[in-house]
C-alpha cells in the first residue's frame, strides 16, 4: 500500500475488490491452517467480531485515542501520519491541550471522515466492529 507521499506507482496498488479477494484468498488459507500459523490481524478482526466492537485502532474511532510525537515534537494522530506535515495536529514544545489538538484543520478533517462514513456506512451490518477501516488506508 503506497503512503501519503506517493512513493511507489499505481501499478503497486491494488483496487478495492482486489484487496478484498486478497483477504478472502488469505483468510482462506489461514483458517485451513489454524494449527500452525498465526497471524495476529486476522485474529483481531475475529475478535470485533465476537465482541461487536473494533479492538484495535484500525477497527474502531481512534482519532484522539493515541497520539504519535515526531522527532521534532510534531504530534499526529497516528504513527502512519507521522512525517507529513499536513496531517500534523499540533507539537509539544507548545504543550497543547487535547482540545487544542481537535482545533486543528488536520483533526477537522480526519473528524470529517468519521462523521462521513458513520452516515454512509449507518445501515452496515459491519459497522460496530469495521467503523469503516483505518482513515490512513482510506486516504492512501
């Protein structure tokens, strides 16, 4: 999956329906060997599952939930953010309070989003435990 600054050509990345296929086909191949391999992603997706709630950012309402702090004192919303400027919410050499951090146009906008896909994706069987995926995928 190619990040914010376009690194890689669109030839790398894949559609919707093809990385949907990808989890199938890997899902797949998972549960036919549940005795030998792990792999901890799909595990937490069956855990939201179970419990009808996201339990890991990806899946659930994290803006504002876990902060990441660049080199500089640069604060994001997310690890994935980091280094890109525009998604830069605030910096601790101001020490700013959490509603200070949701002032930002950075935050305004990833609100947006949530606010968006909770209307688009309302009637979604799904949506307690997907909360329409992570917004650094969405935007990437």
């Amino acid at each position: 999956m190619p990040d914010l600054a376009r690194t890689l050509p669109d030839t790398f990345s894949l559609s919707s329906q093809e990385y949907g296929d990808l989890l199938v086909g890997l899902f797949d191949r998972y549960h036919a060997n549940l005795s030998r391999l792990r792999i901890p992603t799909f595990d937490l997706m069956a855990q939201g599952i179970a419990a009808q709630n996201g339990v890991v950012c990806t899946f659930n309402n994290c803006l504002g939930s876990t902060l990441t702090i660049g080199p500089n004192g640069e604060i994001f919303s997310c690890n994935r953010f980091a280094h890109h400027r525009e998604w830069q919410l605030g910096s601790v050499l101001s020490r700013p309070s959490l509603s200070v951090l949701a002032s930002s146009i950075a935050w305004r906008r990833l609100h947006e989003r949530e606010t968006g896909v909770a209307g688009d994706c309302a009637g979604c069987l799904h949506f307690k435990y997907c909360r329409g995926g992570c917004p650094y995928n969405a935007i990437t």
